[in-house]
DNA sequence: CAATAAATGCACTTCTATTGCATGGCTACT
DNA sequence: AGTAGCCATGCAATAGAAGTGCATTTATTG
C-alpha cells in the first residue's frame, strides 16, 4: 500500500490504477490542469474516464474546479485540510497571459468582502491575471 | 442626433441601426447577458452580427467580459469613464445561484491584493456566488 | 464461483465560440 | 453623381469542450 492509495481510501475513492496515475500527476505541479493536458499527459487512458475521474475527485474535495477566465475549465489539488470552505479555504488562482497556465496561490486568502443588504454569499472566485513569477524574470 | 448614436461616435464606433439596439438593450438592466440572452431578445438579428457587435463594443471600451463561472461568457456595460483599469475600474460581479443572474456591483471595487514577489498584475477577475438580493427576500 | 456493483471505453450529442466567404450598404473622393 | 473601397451583415461551416447513454470489463462480496 502507497500513500497515494491510502490517500485516496481515505477520502472514500477507490484506488483504482487510473485514479493513482491522475492524483500523482496533479500532485506533481501546483499548476491547474484542464482535462485536456490530462488526456494528454495519458494518451492510452480514455477521456470520458478522466473527466469522470475528475468528477469524482471534485466530489470527494480531492481537488477543485479553476476557473480563469480562459473558458476551459482548470483543475487543481485542494490544500490538505480544505473543505472549500468561504471565509477560510478560498484562495485566490493567478493565470500568465505570458506562459498561460494558472497557478494556486494557496497562501494568499481572499479578503474579506462586504456585500450590499440582502446579497448571501456562499462562494468566490478570484482570478489574477498578469506575468506569473518565471516569466517576469526574463 | 439621439444620445446613444453620440455616444457610440465618441467611443469610435459607427453607430448602426445594430449596434445602436445592442447598447440599448444593455443599458436596460445591469444585469450581465450572454450572447444568447441578447439573440432571444433580437430574433431578427444574426448570431454573428451580434457576436462581433460584442466584440466591437469590447475593444472601444463599451463593455466588458463578465466570467462567472457558468461556462458561458457574459457580457455587461463600463461605467462612464471607465478604461478597466486595474486598481480603479475592476468591481465584483455577483452570481446568484438560484435566478443564475449575474449582476455587476459596480460600487463594490476589489481590494488590494498581495502578490508574491515577482507577480504583476494587469487584471483581475472576483465573483461571489451566492442569493442574491431579490432571491434572499422571499 | 456466482451475483452484483463500480469503473472504463466508445460513440454520440449538445452548446457555445469562432472563422471564411459572399453580399449589401455607406463613405469618401473625384 | 459615379465609383472604388471599406465596413457591416448574414449564412454556412468548423472547432472545442462538456456531458450522456450504453455496452463491456474489472473488482468486490457473499
């Protein structure tokens, strides 16, 4: 028994070989990850299983959904810990308009926001866009 | 001479019979629309008269792209004077997950964000999801 | 080992964004 | 006014990603 398969038992997802090829993938970047650059990291493993393997992943808060304002949606690990939750877990996703990828800022949280009377707020998204630390050093 | 038809010469865009129902169209509500929304609304209009009038209207400065998370590119007017400037401009947009409406609160800017060293900004994107006014008082 | 449940793979559909090309209308210039 | 050329419009087709239905394989349990 791996780490990776403990792991994953213990956020009640079965350990299937996929699903440990797919979590060890997305453990070795912070960098988010559209289905896509998955397919393609795994040409012989089908789509349709990935996009579920996703699914269940997001499900189980194995990772999170990112959404940067490219139109294709980023996946991405959540934080040990994380319950998605506002006001304690929602970090804020920086996308390179240089390099394109979109990163987790896991450290920096989202501020506090005031909203107008009768507005509830139940989730949030914050998306820097800019130069990303490698390519600002160029 | 009507207002709008001033309006739009003073942003550089030739003000078609089109482009003049778009942007009356978009002044009605502060709610952000989708391509679709506004082709429900001009069932005589083609998708790609409408598209590109979107597009148009974008590069003078005349809206912005709203992402809220849907999937699906929303589009919402600038304020006066506004040139989307980061640390000025960039407000919250609002999602309500029960009337899936998307409205921009315009009043509410984005705080000061910290980046790690290295990171510039050029644009941000924040919006809360939640019930929104209308939806929370029944 | 049989029965059941879960995971995978394939094919297909849907929805939105986007582009190419032909046409029509307006502008500007002579 | 006539004409060349640009810009806007409309139609058709494509691209790209998300999602669904169903058959098949793999794993689990008794």
């Amino acid at each position: 028994m791996n780490t990776i398969e403990v792991f994953l038992e213990s956020k009640k997802v079965r350990p299937t070989a996929m699903r440990m090829l797919v979590y060890k993938y997305m453990t070795q970047s912070n960098v988010a990850k559209t289905l896509g650059d998955i397919e393609n990291a795994f040409t012989k493993a089908d789509r349709t299983t990935l996009y579920r393997t996703l699914k269940t992943f997001e499900e189980k808060g194995i990772v999170h959904q990112v959404d940067d304002g490219t139109g294709t949606i980023k996946y991405a690990l959540c934080e040990a810990g994380c319950n998605c939750d506002i006001d304690r877990d929602l970090h804020l996703h920086f996308h390179c308009s240089n390099c394109r990828e979109t990163i987790c800022l896991t450290e920096h949280k989202i501020p506090q926001i005031n909203l107008p009377d009768g507005y509830v707020a139940e989730d949030m998204n914050l998306v820097v866009k800019g130069i990303c630390e490698h390519c600002s050093g160029q």
